[in-house]
C-alpha cells in the first residue's frame, strides 16, 4: 500500500472518537489541520514560529487535566496577529475553535498522530496525506462536494493538457482546498528539477507569486492554507475573499497566463458587487459571473479550462450574452461533456470549456471559428465510490485534444457515432449560440434509476433542486417579476402589456387566412403513402402535433395551398372555450397533411410571425379571442377570420419585437427546465421512501460479524439519513 494512503486510512479511522459526538467530516478534517500543523512542525524541526507551550512535545506531555485547555488557549493564540509575527501560522489559525469536547478524545488524536511513521526525511508524505483526507471528506460528505473539492484524476488531466509553464502567472479564482494550484505546482516542480533550474530570482517568483487565487469560505480557505504550506507553497496572491466582489478585480488578480478553476454551481446569495462585470452584473448564481470573470482575467493570449454546469452551455439571455462574447473575446476551441456523478451527486451535469484569450482587445471577429466538443458523457458507466474514475478513462480525450495546450494540434472529426466532432461558428449561431450539443444517447437518468442507497439519492434530489432554484431565480431576474416562481401568464404579461407601441388591427399585416375544407376521413393517422388532414386537437397550447390526424379518401385530391409546411403559423378556428384560438407555429416537416375547415393558416412575414404567435398566447391576445368567439359557453366555440383580423395588438418596431423575443422564448425554456427538474425530483423522492425501507429492514452481517445490526444503531441510522432527505 502506498505509505501516504495507509496514513490516510489509519487518521479516517480515528473520526470515529468523534462522529458520536456530532461533528461533521469537515469539522474532523479541519480539526486535524491544527494538529499536523504541529506536528508537521516537530517532525520537520521547525518550530521556531510557535511559542514553546503550544509546541508539539508540550502537548503530547500535558496531563489529560491540563491538555483540552492548553489546546484551547494555543488555538486563540497562534491566530493573534499580536502574538504571533509569522502570517502564515496566524492565517491557519485565524478564529480556530476546537470541536473536542472531552480531554481523553483528544489525548487518543494526540497520541494517535505522533504513533504514526511519518518519514521525517520527505516532507511530501504530509501533503500527500492531506490531500487524501480532503478526498475522504468530499467522498463522505457528498452534499455539496462539489464546490470544495474536484476529483484528482479531472485535475491532473487539466493540468497536463494545459501544461503549467515557470514563469507563467496561474490563477484559480474560486481554489477550494487548493487542488488546481498544487497540481499544477507539482507539473513545473517535476520539469525543472523541483525549481533547482531555476535562478534565485525566478525561484522566489514561483514560490511567492506565480500562484494566485480567491476563497471566501473561511473554513475551506483555512483547508486551502494548510493544503499549500504542506507542499511547500506559501504565495503572496492567495486572498480569503470573494472573487465577485471589488476584491476580485484587483490588478494581481489580472493578466493571468493560465486559469484553471471549478467555480461553485448554483444559486449564490446575490448578483456580484463588482463593477466590471458588465454582462452578468445581475446574475445571482455562481456559474456564470465566475465565467465572465475568467474571460477578464486572462492576459491577451492566455489559455484557460474552466468546470461548468450544463446550464452555462445553453441559458438564454444574459448566459446567450456571456457565450457570444466568450466566442468573441476568446478562441473557444474544446468542450468536454464530463460524465455524470463524478462529482458525487449524479444530478450534477458538468462540463470543461477550454478557451484561449485573443492576441487583440476586442476582435473584430470572433475569435472562435470552431468548437470541438468531446462527449464522454453519453453511454458511460455509473461512477461513484464503487466505480471511481480513473485517470485512465481520460486517455482517448487526451488523445483526441493533442499535445498543444492551445488547441491546435491536428485534429479528426469522428462524425454522429464518434465522440469528438467539430462545429464551425456558423453552425453554433445557427443554434441560437446553445453550445449544449450533443449528438448520442445521453444516459444519465437511467444512471440515477439505479441509485439504491438513501444517501446518493439524497444528494442528487439536492443537484435537482439546486438547479430548479437556479432558473427560478434567473427567470424572476430577466423578467422583473420581483417572485420566484412566475407562471406562463406572467411571463408573457410583462412582453405585451406595454402602452409604448403603436396598436394595429391583426388584419394589417396579414397576407391571408387560408383553410381547408370538412371532409368525410378515417379516424386514424395517414400511413407514409397516404394523405390526411389535420384534427382541432393537433393545435392546442404546446407543440404542433401531426398524429393528431385522420386520414384523407384515396379519391380525394387536396389543393397543394391547403399542404401544411414547416414554419407555419396554425390557428384553432374551432375548439373548447380553453383551446378555440390555439396556435403553434408548426416545428417539425409534417408528410402529407393539409389543413381541415376547423384549422387556419395565418400567412404574415418572418419578422412577425412569432410575435403574434406569442401575443395570441398572452393574456391580452386570450381576452380578445374569448370575447370574440361565438357559441355555448360549455360546448364547442368559433372564432370567424373577420373576427381574428380585428384582433388588436402592439407592433413595436422589428428590432423591439426580437429582443421582446427573445425574452419570452428564455423565460419559456427555462420554465420548461424548471418542470423538468422539479418531475425528476419527484421521481427520486419516491424512490428514497423506498430505499429507506429498504435500508430499514435490510440484514446484512455487522462489522463485528454477527448476523443482525442493533435495532437501536439501525434506527440511528436510519434517522439520519431521512434528516439528510429532508435536508436536501
């Protein structure tokens, strides 16, 4: 076994003094960043930096009357900038309060960690151990893992494709426990002689300044310090702040050559309070102010690799902004579609975007000409503590994205049933600029279909959630709607209501009405051979739906102007008072249907054909149709086409009516997203009442060997994973 591992498994292990009372993994991991500082310190023979009393063999010969306080008292004081002149001991120690309670616990930690071989001679061991104790947190942990530790194998694969120069200033804006920085400090240390061929001038470079980062999260940037002095890096740039504040914009936060980073996903506690964060000023989640940030803080010419959540790929509005100006102001050469649960909830969806910042300021043209997007997502297996993923499964990516960390190695496209192809930057506008592209079978739900214990479903019930929150709140931002959760109707309020435009008659800008006729049909859909016409039932609220049909007499032959065609805008003549005036704008090629009596065509320019598709759907288009309508209130009700002709609505000008657009179609989706995530969790809150039961009633052999659990440690248990459900 590797030594660092063995040291590792053998601190897990002595968790157990403490979990009875409470404390959280975390709060255990950071327990023992005091006490291998201590004793990193005798072990390494330097402890000048500590007063005597609060040295390592001071503690281990404390009685057990004496040790809890002694403890306490070296806790406050090592953080006291007054006591203490070194600043890297006060920054580990800044407000550390210990979580043992009883003086025997801590004697057994104690003595625990001084009974271990720490091979005083290699330094190493200590870093390698630590880092191991931070894999073991976030694997344990599970909620939230993500946002303070990403998984070493995607590290190390990032930081080899990149490749980390001496000399270059490398920048992790959101460094967790320091995982990005220490890699890529260990790829420079192992190609110039652990920086021995370097000059002493450049030696002090890297070691005080070439790695520079932001964490505001006082326990994890006490995790990140810790992380950085065991191997050996104590930089000058690291700051215990927030990236989306004023702090973040600092000039040696700036000019980065290379950026490698893992921003926190989901929804933070409001937009950023910088200034010079002009497309995302008003974004209050994480994920996408951390991407306009990375953009900026490149110098000319830098390169970056960036995790993202798949929402960054395809959100409307402001994160259709931020894509378009990534593409414009960087050469967005490669997406990588990570696989589902690496971040231990399979919920999480993420991805890597590598980017390399133009030679210019603001180019003329984009800088992005193609994008090449690996999936190693689609068809994957389950990865999870049974499954970890290996530094292996990356090599076919490695591979496919070459030896230049620029994106410019020689590259294959390998086509619809290949992993890696290539979309030029006309195709990708031709999508709306949704860099969310992917071309195989994508089977991460049926991944979570087979989860079975209540604490992995837990954690991905939380990912849904998280990202239902998300679009809640991105959607009440881009709307104004000052609520969390706006309905259709309201959406569509805000886009029409407006006594700024100039009303016309529907009839104005029609070129016609055209209609079939009402004809005798078999009530089924048409074969491929065959002809039909379409029923009132194929135009309702959602999407046009072309089984909704009956098929056409072999005798009868339409006229070709009743065919119905892609893009047409189609109007319920005839319905229910919920569903007469219903309109679609048909979205997929119909083969051989044509329009009956009861379902209209409005012919009316591009450039407007959407506008009174979604006017007609607000709520002001549906008073004017209901009015309108003729018929029994409780049956069936007609809308002539005089009465649609003079049908009023605002007509701003074209530019006014796209951007008008644009926000009613992103408030749609991203409704849609919501109803989907919200399904999903349903779906997975059922399943964890069962895997609960299961759980509950469930034999299996205890650690000691014998046939059944206690039922009082069992009913422990099981307590504790609903509060970790209801949590969630």
């Amino acid at each position: 076994m590797n030594p660092s591992n063995d040291l590792v498994n053998r601190l897990w292990r002595l968790c157990a003094l403490l979990r009875k009372d409470g404390v959280t993994y975390q709060q255990y991991v950071t327990e023992l960043t005091y006490l291998l500082f201590l004793k990193m310190a005798s072990e390494q023979k330097d402890e000048s930096r500590i007063p005597e009393q609060y040295r390592w063999a001071a503690l281990k010969s404390a009685s057990e009357t004496e040790v809890l306080q002694r403890y306490r008292q070296a806790l406050i004081d090592l953080g006291d900038g007054t006591k203490i002149a070194d600043r890297s001991v006060v920054a580990i120690f800044q407000n550390a309060a210990t979580i043992v309670r009883e003086p025997a616990n801590l004697r057994k930690l104690i003595d625990a960690i001084d009974g271990l071989h720490w091979f005083s001679e290699e330094r190493d061991a200590f870093g390698d151990t630590y880092e191991g104790l931070l894999q073991k947190m976030a694997e344990e942990t599970k909620r939230g893992a993500g946002q303070y530790f990403t998984p070493r194998v995607l590290i190390d694969v990032m930081v080899r494709l990149m490749q980390p120069k001496a000399g270059e200033v490398i920048q992790d804006p959101a460094a967790g426990t320091g995982g990005f920085l220490i890699a890529a400090d260990r790829a420079m240390r192992a190609v110039t002689d652990d920086y021995f061929e370097l000059s002493p001038k450049q030696q002090t470079f890297q070691l005080q300044s070439a790695l520079r980062g932001l964490e505001n999260v006082q326990d994890t940037f006490r995790l990140l310090l810790m992380n950085l002095h065991l191997h050996k890096i104590d930089p000058d740039h690291l700051d215990f702040a927030d990236t989306l504040s004023p702090s973040g914009a600092q000039p040696k936060f700036k000019d980065a050559d290379l950026i490698l980073t893992n921003p926190p996903f989901g929804p933070a506690g409001g937009p950023p309070t910088r200034d010079d964060l002009t497309i995302t000023d008003r974004v209050s989640s994480y994920q996408l102010p951390f991407v306009e940030h990375c953009i900026r803080a490149l110098k000319l010419g830098g390169r970056a690799a960036v995790v993202v959540p798949d929402n960054v790929l395809f959100d409307d509005g402001r994160g259709k902004q931020l894509r378009q100006r990534l593409m414009n102001w960087c050469n967005l050469h490669t997406i990588l579609r990570l696989p589902t649960g690496i971040f231990y909830a399979q919920g999480v969806k993420t991805n890597v975007l590598f980017f390399t910042r133009a030679d210019e300021e603001a180019p003329a043209k984009d800088a992005t000409t193609a994008v090449w997007v690996y999936d190693m997502r689609s068809g994957a297996p389950a990865y999870g503590k049974t499954n970890p993923l290996r530094l292996k499964d990356f090599d076919e990516f490695a591979r496919a994205f070459g030896e230049n960390p620029f994106g410019f190695s020689s590259r294959v496209d390998r086509g619809e049933i290949g992993r890696f192809r290539c979309f030029t930057r006309e195709e990708i506008a031709a999508r709306g600029d949704s860099l969310d592209i992917d071309w195989l079978k994508d089977g991460s739900d049926d991944i979570e279909d087979r989860l079975e214990a209540p604490e992995d479903i837990a954690a991905t019930i939380e990912a849904h959630l998280s990202s239902a929150l998300v679009e809640a709140r991105a959607l009440a931002e881009e709307a104004d709607l000052g609520m969390t959760t706006p309905s259709m109707g309201e959406v569509l309020k805000i886009c029409f209501d407006s006594s700024e435009h100039e009303q016309i008659e529907l009839g104005s800008i029609l070129y016609g009405i055209e209609a079939g006729k009402n004809l005798r049909c078999e009530e089924r859909p048409p074969l491929d051979h065959e002809l039909g016409v379409v029923k009132v039932s194929a135009v309702t609220w959602g999407r046009f739906d072309p089984l909704e049909s009956k098929t056409l007499p072999p005798s009868y032959s339409p006229p070709e102007k009743a065919r119905i065609r892609l893009g047409d805008l189609l109007i319920s003549r005839a319905n229910t008072i919920e569903l007469v005036g219903a309109v679609v704008l048909v979205d997929q090629e119909p083969k051989g249907l044509f329009l009956s009596d009861k379902i209209l065509r409005l012919v009316v320019d591009e450039d407007a054909k959407k506008w009174v598709l979604w006017f007609l759907r607000s709520p002001f288009g549906r008073k004017q149709i209901e009015e309108l309508a003729t018929g029994n209130q409780h049956s069936m009700r007609n809308i002539s086409q005089d009465a649609l002709r003079r049908i009023r609505l605002p007509f701003p000008p074209v530019e006014n009516r796209r951007a008008l657009i644009e926000r009613v179609e992103s408030g749609f989706a991203r409704i849609d997203r919501l109803e989907a995530e919200i399904a999903r969790t349903q779906e997975l809150l059922a399943r964890a009442k069962f895997a609960l039961l299961e759980r509950t009633f469930e034999r299996k052999p205890a650690p000691g060997g014998s046939e059944e659990q206690s039922s009082n440690s069992l009913l422990d248990k099981t307590t504790s994973e609903q509060a970790t459900i209801q949590n969630a």
